[in-house]
C-alpha cells in the first residue's frame, strides 16, 4: 500500500517535469522574430508611443473612480441587508434608510457639483 503523500510527490514531480520540458521544447520551436526598430520601442497597453510624463491628466477620472467605488461600497452594504431584512426588523430599517439619506445627499452633491457629467 502507497502513502498518499508519496503519491503526491510523484505527481507533483511528474508534473513539473512535464511542464519543464515543454517549455524547453517550446522555447527551441518557436522562432525568436526579426530585430528592428520598431521591436525595441516600449509598447504598452496598445499605445505604441507612451505620452511623455509631463502631460497631465484630467482630475475627472479619479472623480468618477472614487464616485464609483462609493456606489458600489453601497451595493456591497445593500446585499446583506436585504437578505436579513425581515430578522434586522424596524432598526434595520431605519440604519438603512439612514444610509441611504447620506448616500443620496452625496449624489445630489456630486451632481450639483457637475462631477457626473463628462465635459
């Protein structure tokens, strides 16, 4: 009778090897490309020039990141309570209402302040 641990180790060996090897083989198959200029440029994100670092960024989208996270904290808030919302009671109630008396004052804020709309 064989030990689960060693039977283990063997896979895991065997596996590793496995995985080793092919990428030996793989690496030797495939061919490397054609140097060139345009093969030494940094490519990022489908920008084949990046901006140079003194370009600035509009503050609008780390507005509309954080306007995002806040509503979606507040679905995350909003699952569990509605799952629970009969045990919870008249308190649970209330302490959600009041979550979303604050959330909606911050909406009609952001709103008023024109950060939702893209200009």
């Amino acid at each position: 009778m064989t030990s689960p641990i060693g039977d283990l180790a063997v896979y895991w060996a065997l596996a590793f090897t496995i995985v080793g090897l092919l990428s030996l083989v793989a690496g030797r198959l495939v061919p490397r490309g054609i140097a060139g200029a345009a093969r030494d440029k940094p490519y990022e994100c489908g920008v084949s020039e990046p901006s140079p670092t003194e370009a600035r960024w509009p503050v609008r989208f780390a507005l509309v990141a954080m306007l995002f996270l806040v509503f979606d904290v507040e679905a995350v808030f909003l699952y569990p309570w509605a799952l629970l919302v009969r045990e919870l009671g008249w308190g649970g109630l209330g302490a959600m209402s009041t979550f979303f008396v604050v959330l909606g004052v911050g909406y009609l804020y952001a709103r008023g302040r024109h950060a939702l709309t893209w200009r």
